[in-house]
C-alpha cells in the first residue's frame, strides 16, 4: 500500500509531461551573399597552335656543283641573305654566248636595214623588181625578230646565272640544311632546306559554334574590322607562363566546318624576341577590352539538379525560394548570371543542405573580406567548380 502511495505522484508527473505541447525546433541559420552588377570583360581561351605566316621551301633552280653554304643552321636571316652559291661558270660562259649573238644579229640587222634603203631608192627607177624589193623587206624584218631573240636569250642567260646565288626571299628562321658543298644540286633535287617567318607569328584555334554564337557573337557584335580590334589576344605556354605580348584576331573562317563543328581562328601575335616558334602549343586567350554590365553571384552557391542549375534565394520575409538559373562565365570564385535572379537579392552559400524550398532561415552575410565580388573571369576550359555550395 506503501508504495502505491510513492509511485502514484510520479505517474501524475509523467502523465503530464505528455500532454505538453512539444518545443518548436530552432529556426536554420545560414550564411547569405547578395547579387551584384558589376562592369567586366569578356575573356574567353582555347588551345591552339602556332604557324609561320611565311613557310618558304628552298630549292636549286639551276643545276650544278654547291660551292658553299652561307649560313648556320637554326640563325635568323634577312631577306636578301646570299644562302648557297652554285659553281657559275658554265653560266657565266652561257651569258656570253647569248651577248655574242645579240651582237651578231644587230650587225645582221644593220645590213639589212642598209639593204632596204637602197632598195627603196632603186625600186622607182626600175632597177630592181618588186620583188627584189619584197625579199629586202622580208630579210629587214627577219633580223629585227633575231635581234628580239637574241635579247630573249641574254635575259634567261642573266636569269640563269642569277639563279646560282640563292637568297633568303624572306626574313626568318633558317632550317638545317639537306646539302653540302661539292653536292650536285638542281631543280630535281629537293628542297635545300627551309625558311620561316617569325615575326609576328600565327595562332590558330578552332571556335565551337556554339561558343561563337554565345560568345562571339554577343561580345564583339559583328565581324569587322573595327570590332575585332576591340578583342585583345594573349598566350598561355605549355607551362603556364603567359607571353607577354598582346596581338589581335587577323581572321575568322567564312563557314562552320560541317564535320566538327568549328570554325578556325586566327590571330596575329607580335614575336620579336623569336620565343615562338611554329608548331608549338599554346593557350589562345580572348579578352574584349569593351567593358560590359553583368550580374554576378558566388559560384558557391549554385546548385545543379535534373532540371539544370538553381540558386536558393532567402526573400524579404525570410523564406527560401528556388530560382532557376542561366549561368555565364566564371570570374574567380564568383559566375555570371544571365537570367533568374536580381541585383540586390541574397542567395545562401552556407547551410544549403539544411534548408529546401519555403522554410524560414535566419541570415547571416558573408564577412566583408569573404565576398565574392565580380573579378575577371578565367578563361573558358577551365575546370568548372562543382555546383553547389555548403
């Protein structure tokens, strides 16, 4: 009976503990950063290679003996440089040949000038016949065409002795050199070796069509002159380092290649240190020196789902909301949104994973030194950051 009286307060105590309403949980604090418009220029990169503008083949026109070689191999020459030199005299014996008989047939041609004008002078008296006269004018004319004929074969005598000192047609880089002096040499012989152009050089890369489109297009507006030189181009080595010399877009193909998808790029970068050189690979890098008004957003706080990219936006009444997003550009730790949020309006990058659609939060802005503001954006072909944020 004794403890029936002990136990009969603690179950009155207990009974009423359960019918307590049970506490509200506490209300999800997260960390917020707003929305901003800010100016910024477009950039945009892809990897390209380099060319020579100027990629000359240098061949012996004439055949003979190589008598000596003119340059190292690998040095930069100008144009006009004396490269080989061919053993004239065979030539140079040719030229004379071909002088002597201009001079042959201007003596030639003398004399039947000579014989003409007699034959003028004669005909109205009756002492030749027409035609005497006929075969006078015949030979006068004969020799004027060998005097033509003989000066015709004095110039490709000329030609052909010129062509036994080889000069650099351009100022570039010499390549090795496939012929040594005492080499028999000739127009069958194949290349001597080879020149190119190293200032400025070329950098191609290959556009997508729907970068062109996005970016291309809205950036530059139309392809004209003008335009394009509002785009500044910089490179990117293999290594990392970028060159320090600005060029600018030369051309753009005047199609889309059906089988990639591409069009080709060209842009023209100064190289007067001889750093580049063709055929290497590098990072082409497209900025618009146009400064441009964009809204921008930390990157961490998008997130991605079936339905494409969204941010979490806390509303004046403290109440999450989802919005879509259509996102630009990467700038650093920040994106640029084209469509789905405001200037001015929060979004969460801290507490996304406690929170969904219409709960009430309590916010707390990212640290002044902790913002995301709008920096210049990395080149595309950067890794994108993973979406979403904690």
């Amino acid at each position: 009976m004794n403890y029936r009286i002990l136990l009969l307060p603690a179950l009155l105590l207990g009974l009423a503990a359960c019918t307590e309403e049970s506490a509200p949980p506490p209300t999800v604090e997260v960390v917020v950063d707003t929305v901003v418009s800010e100016p910024f220029q477009p950039r945009s990169a892809y990897v390209g290679r380099l060319q020579a503008r100027d990629d000359v083949t240098i061949q012996a026109k004439v055949t003979g003996y190589l008598v000596s070689r003119d340059f190292r191999e690998g040095e930069l020459v100008s144009a006009g440089d004396v490269l080989f030199t061919i053993d004239d005299s065979e030539y140079k014996a040719a030229l004379a040949r071909a002088k002597a008989d201009l001079a042959s047939a201007r003596a030639g041609q003398a004399n039947a000038e000579r014989n003409f004008k007699r034959g003028q002078e004669l005909l109205p008296k009756g002492a030749i016949s027409q035609a005497e006269m006929d075969d006078l004018t015949a030979k006068k004319l004969d020799a004027e065409a060998r005097i033509e004929s003989a000066k015709a074969q004095v110039t490709s005598a000329e030609v052909n002795l010129s062509f036994t000192v080889i000069k650099a047609p351009i100022t570039g880089r010499i390549g090795r050199s496939r012929v040594s002096p005492g080499d028999l040499v000739g127009p069958t012989s194949g290349d001597l070796t080879t020149l190119v152009s190293i200032d400025p050089i070329e950098a191609l890369f290959q556009v997508s069509e729907a970068t062109y489109v996005s970016t291309v297009s809205e950036h530059i507006g139309e392809l004209d002159p003008a335009a394009l030189q509002s785009v500044e181009v910089t490179l990117e080595l293999t290594n990392g380092v970028a060159y320090p010399e600005v060029g600018h877009i030369d051309y753009f193909a005047n199609r889309i290649d059906a089988a990639t998808g591409t069009m080709e790029a060209r842009a023209s970068i100064p190289n007067p240190k001889s750093i580049l050189v063709p055929g290497q690979y590098v990072r082409v890098i497209l900025q618009d020196t146009n400064l441009m008004q964009g809204l921008f957003m930390p990157q961490a706080a998008v997130q991605a789902d079936q339905q494409g990219s969204f941010v979490l936006v806390v509303n004046e009444s403290g109440v999450v909301e989802r919005r879509n997003v259509e996102l630009g550009d990467r700038l650093d730790q920040s994106v640029l949104v084209r469509e789905g949020v405001q200037a001015g309006e929060q979004v969460i990058v801290r507490g996304l994973q406690q929170v969904r659609a219409g709960m009430a939060v309590n916010v707390k802005a990212v640290p002044g030194e902790q913002r995301s503001g709008p920096a210049q954006p990395p080149a595309k072909g950067d890794a994108p950051a993973t979406p979403g944020g904690h």
